[in-house]
C-alpha cells in the first residue's frame, strides 16, 4: 500500500500500531473516541442517538468549546451518510449527504459535506443491473469501485474538506482551536481519480489469505454475522475480487494525498510547533478474511485502526 504522507507523518510522531475501535460500526467508534466511553456505558453499539439520552456524556469537542477553545470542522466528523439509494433510483450523478449525528452547537464554525460526485453507468463492478434498481438490496447500493471523471476530481467531498481546512488555517482564531477533518474514504463505495488506481496492477496485487474452513470453529452467531450478506461469494463468482482489492488500496491512496494538503497547509501556516496532529480511523475492513467482507465483526480486520499522534514540534516519543 502506498501511503507516503501518511508514513510521514508517522515518523513525526508516535504510531500505534495495536490501536482497535470499540465498536466496528462507525456511529458507535465515533461516539466512543468523542465521549471516551465504551458502548457498555453510552449504549451505542450502531446508531442509536446520543444527544437525547439522560445523564449523556459530554463530548470533547463540547468541553474544548466551553474551555475556551475555538471549535471548526468540515465533512463526515459525527456519523453522517450520502444518499446513494436515491441517487441509484433517480440514475443521478450525484448523492446528497444527509447528516445524522452532528449537532450545531458543537461548533463555532461548521462546513458540511453536500453531495459527493458518482461515476457515470453505476456499479462500475457490475455486479448488479441499476436499471432494475428496486431488485437491488439496499446494502449494495454502494458496494462499488473504480475511477471517478477526471473532471469531478475537486467535487468530491473530501476535496471540500480540504479546500476548507486549508483556508481556517491561513487565518486561524487569536485562542486556541480544536480543527476536525473528516475525510469520508476510504468508505464504499471505492470512487477515486484514476491515478490513484494506476498505482496498483490489478494483475500483480496480493489477495488476502482467505481459507474456507475458516468458519469451522467459530460460534454460529459469528458464522451470521460473517456470511450476512454473502459478499465473498458474490465478488469472487463475478471474479471482481482483484479489482475490489485494487479499489480498496487506491481509495487508501486517495486519502493518504489530502491527509498530506492538510499537513502541508498546516506546516505552511506556522502552526506546527503548537498544534497537536491526531490521525485515526474508525474502524477496519474485511476484504475476504473469514469469508467476510466489510466491518460489523470482532476480529482484527474489522476493529484494527490507524493511529498516530504527533506532539507540538514534530519530535517523536
């Protein structure tokens, strides 16, 4: 996997590389990472509301915003979706982003996501006809991947996300800010420019190790939760199992160069010596271990994150 700015910034700080998420369902990771409190104690295991529920925990953002500090976010920070159903329906170039968990008063200043571009003649993988879009089941709607127009590139949100972030920080607050960059690939579907796709030869990528027995032994709720829906079986009867890993891998890519416009709109600003940079993900993804795709499982494909911390200055410790 290519990620050169991210293992950059590795280098800058700390990286921990046995980092999980406390639920592998992003909702409920986020609530977790927000609120420092397991599911156990909030009752968020999928996407169940925070905000309403009695004696709720705070989140950080909330103190940091009442401890004085000046509170900016762009794109997918709390839980949020794009409207892939209506936009497969309606045959359209473009899914609105209906936000789910994020509340104003969090914020000084807030930019949300809008709509997120689509490839023309969805799936590109094919694996179901949208022109019978009611026969399609609703967790397919964006079970897809390949390349995104050339021409739409700074469209896609996460693009947004950077243009935004960039531009609070040329012109930061006079207090101390607390600034949320909420990229939201790599989640599916797999869309991206095509040059981060000619990165990886379909034809040379190494498929995960994936062995058919390997639900023998597991409990049959585990043996559910892997095969609902039967994903595996689908991407490799349609042999799209390398073109899916490919995807995977170049939404990666994607991500990794806006994480790296960030830091370098960071460093560019001066304001690397007094700012901590936190880098984390919110859950992992299963590309055919245990038969399984996706997260919504506890093994370590699906709760294994990303994780690093760089201290004011860049010194690593």
């Amino acid at each position: 996997m290519r990620t050169p700015h991210i293992d950059a910034l590795a280098r800058r700080g700390s990286l921990f590389v046995n980092a999980y998420c406390s639920a592998p369902y992003c909702n409920a990771s986020r609530m977790g990472v927000f609120t420092g409190a397991l599911p156990s104690t909030t009752g968020i295991y999928h996407n169940e509301p925070l905000w309403e529920v009695p004696d709720r925990k705070p989140t950080f953002v909330e103190l940091l915003r009442g401890a004085g500090y000046y509170t900016f976010g762009a794109g997918k920070v709390f839980h949020g979706v794009f409207d892939y159903a209506t936009a497969g329906r309606e045959k359209s170039r473009d899914a609105a982003w209906v936000e789910v968990s994020n509340r104003s008063f969090l914020w000084d200043d807030f930019r949300s996501n809008s709509t997120e571009p689509l490839p023309e003649a969805r799936p590109l993988n094919r694996l179901f006809d949208f022109d019978d879009f009611a026969a399609v089941p609703p967790i397919y709607h964006h079970f897809d991947w390949g390349p995104i127009p050339a021409d739409r590139e700074n469209d896609t949100p996460d693009a947004q996300v950077v243009r935004a972030v960039s531009s609070f920080l040329q012109a930061p607050p006079r207090q101390p800010f607390f600034c949320a960059a909420g990229f939201y690939k790599p989640h599916l579907p797999w869309h991206a420019p095509k040059r981060f796709f000619d990165l990886y030869d379909v034809d040379k990528i190494s498929l995960p190790l994936v062995k058919d027995d390997d639900l023998d032994d597991v409990p049959p709720i585990a043996r559910e939760w892997a095969l609902s829906p039967r994903d595996h079986e689908l991407v490799t009867s349609r042999h799209q199992w390398p073109q899916a890993v490919q995807g995977y891998l170049a939404v990666i890519s994607y991500v990794d160069d806006l994480i790296g416009q960030v830091v370098a709109a960071l460093d560019r600003a001066g304001l690397a010596e007094n700012t901590v940079i936190v880098l984390w993900g919110d859950n992992g993804f299963h590309l055919g271990e245990k038969l399984h795709w996706r997260k919504f499982v506890l093994w370590e494909e699906a709760t294994r994150v990303p994780l690093i911390v760089v201290p004011p200055g860049g010194s690593a410790r």
